[in-house]
C-alpha cells in the first residue's frame, strides 16, 4: 500500500508541533512557511522544509501539492490567506484538508468551501481547562457532540469498594463505564462485578447533564 503524504503549512506553534509530532511518528511531511527564519527551524525535523506563499496557485503547484493526500493548513496570523490557501487546495483537488481556524466566521467560510475538517485547538485547550478548574475531580474530557462527552473522573472515597452493578451507575445516572485506569493499569470494558477503588480513573461516556449528576451525586 502507498504511504500516505502529509503537507503542513503554517509553522507557527500549532502548525509546528503537527509537523513534529507527525515525523516523530515516521511519517514524511512537507513543511511550507513564507517566512525563512520558520522553514530554517524545521530543516531537520521535516522531511522537506521549503519556503512559500501558499495563497499563489503557482507555487503549490509547483510543489506538486495535489499529490499529497492530507494538507494541514495552520496559518493562524491571516485568516485570508488561510481561507485563500484552502480554496486553492480544494480546487486542485487535494482529498483532505484540515485548518485550523481562528474563530467563528472563518470557520462558517472553511465550512462553505469545504474543509473536511475544522478544528479550534485554543478555543477546545480552553473547555478542558475550564472543565478542569471548575470541578477537582473531572482530569480531562473530550466533547462527542455538544451534549456528550467522554469524561476522566476521579473515584471519590464514597465509591471506594462498591461494584459497578452495586452503585447501578447506568441506570441511576444513564452513563457507562468505559474503562478505569488504576495506577499502570486500565481495565478496558470493566465488568459490572469490579470494585471500584478509591483515587481510580473513571472513563465514562454519556450526557453532559448526567455525567454532571453523577459528578454532584456520588464523586
Ligand atoms: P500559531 O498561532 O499556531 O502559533 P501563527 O499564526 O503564529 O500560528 O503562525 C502562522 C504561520 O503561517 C506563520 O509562521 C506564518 O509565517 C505562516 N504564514 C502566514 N501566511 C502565509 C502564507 N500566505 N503562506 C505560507 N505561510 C504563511
């Protein structure tokens, strides 16, 4: 099977650790910046670092760029030159395209010229912060759909040697346990007989509302 290619443009902070991150896997990614001092940065990091202004139609196509499979745009700074970027990406055909965008406007624009996929990553960082600070016992979630989410909850001494089926979570609260971490390790799938300990890692899925009851309830 073919690799797959990778293109980031944009290396700021957010553009930057994707390209990172996505060579740290072995995977080989094209770095695009207009700025030098940026592209110099990641000579080493990328597989190829190269110097463009992305919102020319001819310099992405001089770099061949409807070849890659996924382009990340990550311009930050320009929301023009971001939606101009992924209009031309869109237009040469590239099959996926993630941007990153800066707030909700440019988001309505992505989504009319088709981005396959939006994402906000300092307006989701600061949910789960709040989430974090509001409530001492939620480490960390991830939002479903704006009624679900995916929640790590710290198990109070009140749940500390009640089983699952004994505290009846599912039906009382409509959320289920979807794993527990306990020190190093994670019982995926937990049965409904498992104890459940004091300072356990509780994943559980549900609504947002019921996890919150939960929380309140019993944590
Ligand atoms: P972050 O908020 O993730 O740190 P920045 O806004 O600092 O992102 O970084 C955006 C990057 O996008 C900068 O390095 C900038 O040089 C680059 N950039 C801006 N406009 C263009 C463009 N037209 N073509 C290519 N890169 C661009």
């Amino acid at each position: 099977m073919k690799r797959k290619e990778f293109a980031v443009i944009g290396l700021g902070r957010f553009g930057g650790s994707i390209c990172k991150a996505l060579s740290e896997e072995g995977v080989e990614v094209l770095a695009i910046d207009i700025d030098e001092d940026r592209v110099n940065a990641y000579a080493n990091i990328a597989s190829h670092a190269v110097v463009g202004d992305t919102t020319d139609e001819a310099v992405l196509k001089s770099l061949g760029i409807r070849n890659f499979d996924h382009v990340i745009v990550a311009i930050g700074d320009s929301i023009q030159a971001s939606i101009l970027t992924t209009l031309i990406l869109k237009e040469l055909g590239v099959p996926h395209i993630t941007v990153k965008a800066t707030n909700d406007y440019h988001e309505r624009v992505l989504n009319k010229i088709g981005a396959d996929q939006i994402v906000h990553p300092e307006r989701d960082m600061g949910k789960r912060i709040a989430h974090n600070i509001i409530s001492n016992n939620v480490l960390d979630y991830l939002e479903l759909s704006d009624e679900h989410s995916i929640v790590e909850i710290v198990a109070s001494r009140r749940l500390d040697g009640h089983s699952i089926i004994d505290l009846d979570i599912r039906a009382k609260y409509g959320i289920n346990i979807v794993a527990i971490k306990r020190g190093k390790d994670i019982i995926v799938s937990p049965q409904a007989t498992e104890i459940i300990r004091h300072g356990d890692i509780l994943i559980v899925i549900g609504a947002d509302t019921d996890i919150n009851r939960f929380e309140k309830k019993l944590v």
